[in-house]
C-alpha cells in the first residue's frame, strides 16, 4: 500500500522570537501565512494561549500547528477532568511536545513546525511562586531551553543580536525593555526575511497578569538604503 508523506510544506509561518525578563516572558510573532513566498493569508495569529500561563507559538507548516492546536486542546481538557483547577505547565507541554514530535519523526511522517512553549512555571513546592520558561522544540524532535530565542530566519539573523542586548540589561530586563528588544528584532526579519509580514503580534506572560495578548503592531521600517542599491539593475 502506497504511503504519502508531506515533503515540502504548503502554508508555512516564519520567525518566533521570545525573551525572558525578569517578571516574565515576551513573545512575538508576524501575522501572516505563506504559500510558497506568497504573503496568501494576513491577519492569522501563530501563537495559542493553552490556559493562563502558558503560550505556543509556532514556525513552519500551518496545517500541522492546527492539528497540534486540537491535540494540546484534548489534553488540557483531559487534565481538568481529574482536577477541574488544574492546568498543564509550560514545562509539562515542552516535555509533551517533545515526545510527540520525536514520535512523528521516528515514524518517519515529521510535523513540519518548530514550536516556542512560553510561560511561567511554578516552583515544585510553591505553586503560587512562578518563574519565567521558554522550551524550543524542533521538527526532529530536539528539545532545549533557552533565556532567549529565535526560530526560522531570525535563528540565523538575530539570535546574537537578541543576546547581546539582554546581556547589556544585566539582569535589570523589564517588561517594556524586553518587548522593545523583540519589536527591533522583528524590523529586522523585515528588511532580511522575503516571507516576513510587518504587522506582528506581542504577547506577555507574567506572574501578575497571566497570558496578556496586545494589540497587533505594524512596523513601517526605514527604507532610505534602497537608493544606494545598485544589485539589481
């Protein structure tokens, strides 16, 4: 019997960038679907709030964070059956999420996304204290922590440059500062990335706030380079 995989993804997301601070963590992400290089769907958010203090964001095939939006769904719905107050940690489902992509790998039928969980995980013994979480997942299933990150293009474009301005923070990283660090980062994917979209969403996790979604940002950027660009005649 023949056996169909998905080789080259259809409708794909790009960059997620993500930032730890020192009351919690920020995300960001552009709003925008591609086919092919095309920009063919606008306005589609790539981040999923899984319950107060935990967010997924994702890079790579649409489809397949979809079906992975339905799978977290059934088992955050699963957990509340035993304990109606329960919810799943930011670093259950980066373990979770793991074992499941890892799976798909082996079985040789990838989900074609790289996932950010982001959130704020609490402390073994004190669940009221919480501190902030950012958990990389791969399509081949490797797993990793990070203080900072950023997937698709921006892996090869702006990790440093998200690094070097954290590390300046020295510790003193605010909300407001990390958030700025991520908007310049986002300009950035702009100007280098052909499938980046210049509105783009922000979202903060904090102990005090939870999941606080805001409203979408567009970026115009600064275009005056273009006409010292001889490349294309």
């Amino acid at each position: 019997m023949e056996v169909e995989r998905t080789l080259n993804p259809t409708c794909t997301g790009t960059s997620v960038l993500a930032v730890q601070h020192k009351d919690g963590v920020a995300i960001m992400t552009d709003r925008v679907v591609s086919y092919g290089k095309t920009a063919r769907y606008k306005n589609i958010s790539r981040q999923y709030r899984v319950n107060d203090y935990c967010v997924v964001a994702f890079g790579g095939d649409h489809a397949d964070f979809q079906w992975l939006q339905n799978v977290i769904e059934r088992q955050e719905a699963e957990i509340k059956t035993y304990d109606q107050n329960a919810r799943m940690t930011p670093k259950a489902l980066h373990a979770y999420l793991t074992s499941l992509m890892y799976y798909r790998r082996s079985r040789m039928n990838p989900l074609w996304n790289t996932l950010v969980v982001a959130g704020m995980q609490p402390e073994p013994m004190d669940y009221a204290t919480r501190k902030p979480f950012i958990g990389v997942i791969t399509q081949r299933g490797v797993a990793y922590k990070a203080t900072s990150v950023a997937t698709g293009m921006g892996a090869m474009l702006l990790n440093q440059a998200i690094e070097t301005d954290v590390r300046a923070k020295s510790g003193d990283l605010d909300e407001a500062g990390a958030v700025e660090i991520l908007r310049k980062c986002m300009e950035l994917t702009i100007y280098h990335d052909c499938v980046a979209d210049d509105t783009f969403d922000v979202t903060t996790v904090s102990n005090a706030e939870g999941v606080k979604f805001q409203k979408p940002e567009t970026i115009v950027g600064n275009w005056e380079i273009a006409e010292s660009n001889c490349q294309y005649e």
